[in-house]
C-alpha cells in the first residue's frame, strides 16, 4: 500500500470549481433525496493503472477535510449563499463508501454511486488529484517557474498583438482546476494574472484560490444540474425548462448565466423563450464552433427583441489566449463576452502533454441520463437505448 505523501494534493474543501456548491446548494433545497450514478473517462484512452495506488492514497485522504471558521466566514459574503447550506457545509464529510477506484482490463476506474447531495464534491477533486498523481510520476523535473515563464510569454504575445485600446473589453478567467498540472502551479498562475494582468482577469472558478487570493469565484450550473432533470420528474421534453426553472427559484435573479449545449444549442434555444431570456443574463458556449454558436445566440436574442449587447457570452471550451482573442474580435460590439481558460492555464508547460479525462454523470434515481453535447466527442452515455430516445425527443439528428 502506498502511504499518502505529506503535501496531500487537496488541501482545502474549498479547492473545487464554484459551480459545485452553488449547484449543491440547490439540491439541499431541491433534491436532497436524488440518487445519481457517476463515471470517469480517459478520452485519450491513457493508461493511468500505474498510478492507481497514489490516486486512492489522495482519494482516502479527502475523507479528513473539513470547512474552516475562515472558509465559512468567506462564504457568508456570498449574498447568495444560504445560512442552512453553509451549516450543512460545515457538518459535510466525504464518505468513502461512495467511490470506487480501481483497475479493470488494463484501464483506470473510477465510480460514484449515492445521494447527489453527498457526491456532488467529489468529481473536481477526484480530476485534479488523478492528473496531479500522473504528472508527478512523468514530468517530475517540471517546476512552477515554467509554468509561470510561459504564462508571461503569453502576456508578451498579447501585448505585441492588440493594443491596450482594443482589449479594454477582453475578460479572461480561471477555469483550470480539473486538469492542472498541480495545485502549486495553478495558485502560481492565479496569481500572477491578478498582478500582472488587471482589468482583464475577472476571476477564478477554483474557491478556495478566489478567498485566499481575494478574487471573485466564478461559475453558476454545470451538464449535471440540467442532465439530472432528465430523470427529476418532469416529461423528458420538459427537462431542460425544469432544470432552468429551478435555478431561478433558487437564486433569484443572482447567477444568470445558463450552460445550452447538454442536448444541443438547437435543443436548449428551442426552451429558452422570453421568459427564460429576460430571467438570465447569457449564456456559457462548452462545445462546437464557437462562433456559430454565438451567432444562433445573438440572433436568438434579437427574435425575442432583446438587444443582444444586454446579454453576455462566456466561452468555455479548450480556449487558450490566442483563441479567445479571435473570438473576441469577432464578436466585439455585437454582444459582451468573456473567456474561461482552463488547461492551456494551469497545465502548459514545455514538454507536458496534459492528460484529457473527465468524470460524468450517466444516471439519476436509477435511470440514464446522457449528455449529447454540440461536439460528438464530449457526448456521454451508458444507454444507447435512452440517447436514442433523447435524440428523438428533442429531434437531434444521428451525429
């Protein structure tokens, strides 16, 4: 058995993507009797069962956290954030009774099966620990200072390609938890964007960065919050209005930015009528091109008479800067956006080829839930069967 090294990989409840409580706060008050089953992918196919006894060494290790009077005290300043969900917080514990890691037929194996209440935390944590072991064990002479070097390339480049006039509008955030090199790398990279790069860094997804750097934590829904409402009630027709129903139920008017692409942007424009278009303040583009994305979306808004430079796009999906530039200037005066960048961030270093894996969800109280996604190989489910009916449903042609 290996022993579990002294710098635990996760340190902090709070070391997780924000979207995670803001949606766990939600089924405390929603659905705090839902069962889901979840599912990890490697979509390069990598083989990580040479690392299976450090990965459970860390997993075991998440069992001893626990929230802090400073951690608590940080999400009180949330004005969203509820008394009764802090003090559930407080008493949360991961149960290890919930996950399995293991290896069959030569491949890494992670599930999760239990109350979505109690699981929920579980998947950024569980990446972030499977990609920090893996990288450890192949890139051990990789250092922060690369990290942050390229980082300051990119700065360069940026400078030498826009002038400080034309970026006054380009936001640019911190989505990379999930597959960052390691924790000291992405604290280094935080950093350094709040000090170097102001006014155009908005913020970071990871919470505990945002308290202890003192940034604002950013994200609203994921793929499960609309996935589950496949199985949460409501006609399968139905579960993508459910789904943004109850979010407005609970936040008000606060966190107004929905995820479209879990059956499609054809599929979630079809349900986002007036209603949710006044009710919402954008929209989050997570697969396909992302232009054409935001070209349905900008015109969308215009059939509803809603003027699109009121609404706003944050764009998700594999960016890295030079990416987001092009979007920018593409759609700039046309709508406000802004970009999250994830592993081109936190785990872009010379020489490093970050792994590409994924934890989903692939059931709900017993019944599959799929996610079909604008792009093919994002798509995810267990139960042809139940895609088929989906892709029926809401009329999604055979990729």
């Amino acid at each position: 058995m290996t022993s579990l090294p002294d710098d635990r990989i996760i340190q902090s409840l709070l070391d997780t993507d924000f979207y995670k409580l803001t949606m766990m706060q939600a089924i405390l008050h929603h659905y705090p009797d839902a069962e889901v089953e979840w599912a990890f992918r490697s979509r390069t196919r990598e083989d990580l069962t040479p690392h299976l006894e450090a990965i459970r060494a860390q997993v075991r290790a998440l069992a001893d956290l626990r929230l802090n009077d400073a951690e608590q005290t940080f999400l009180e300043s949330i004005p969203f954030m509820k008394p009764d969900f802090i003090r559930f917080l407080r008493l949360f514990r991961f149960n290890m009774n919930y996950v399995e890691v293991e290896s069959e037929a030569g491949e890494l194996v992670i599930r999760l099966r239990g109350p979505w209440l109690h699981i929920i935390l579980f998947e950024v944590p569980l990446l972030a620990i499977v990609s920090e072991v893996r990288n450890r064990a192949c890139y051990p002479h990789a250092t922060v200072d690369q990290a942050r070097d390229r980082l300051l390339e990119k700065f360069d480049w940026l400078r030498q390609e826009a002038s400080e006039e034309e970026l006054r509008g380009f936001k640019v955030a911190d989505f990379g938890t999930r597959r960052r090199f390691s924790y000291a790398v992405q604290e280094s990279i935080v950093r350094t964007m709040k000090e170097r790069f102001p006014g155009r860094f908005v913020g970071t997804s990871n919470v505990h960065l945002a308290r202890i750097l003192d940034i604002k934590p950013m994200g609203t829904m994921a793929h499960e919050w609309i996935m589950a409402h496949q199985q949460l009630g409501p006609r399968l027709i139905d579960s993508q209005r459910a789904a943004l129903e109850c979010w407005v139920k609970e936040y008000r008017g606060a966190l107004g930015t929905a995820l479209t692409d879990c059956i499609t942007m054809d599929a979630f424009l079809a349900d986002f009528d007036l209603y949710f278009a006044k009710l919402f303040d954008g929209l989050r583009h997570d697969s396909g091109d992302p232009i054409e994305w935001a070209n349905k979306a900008i015109a969308h808004y215009q059939r509803l008479d809603i003027d699109p430079m009121t609404r706003s796009l944050v764009f998700s999906d594999g960016l890295d800067f030079q990416r987001a530039l092009s979007i920018y200037r593409t759609l700039n005066g046309r709508i406000k956006t802004s970009y999250g960048i994830g592993t081109q961030l936190t785990c872009d270093l010379p020489g490093v080829e970050p792994t590409n894996i994924v934890i989903k969800m692939i059931g709900c109280n017993g019944y599959p839930v799929a996610k079909i996604s604008d792009s093919p190989g994002k798509s995810m489910c267990r139960d042809e069967a139940f895609l088929s009916y989906l892709r029926h449903v809401f009329n999604v042609p055979q990729a």
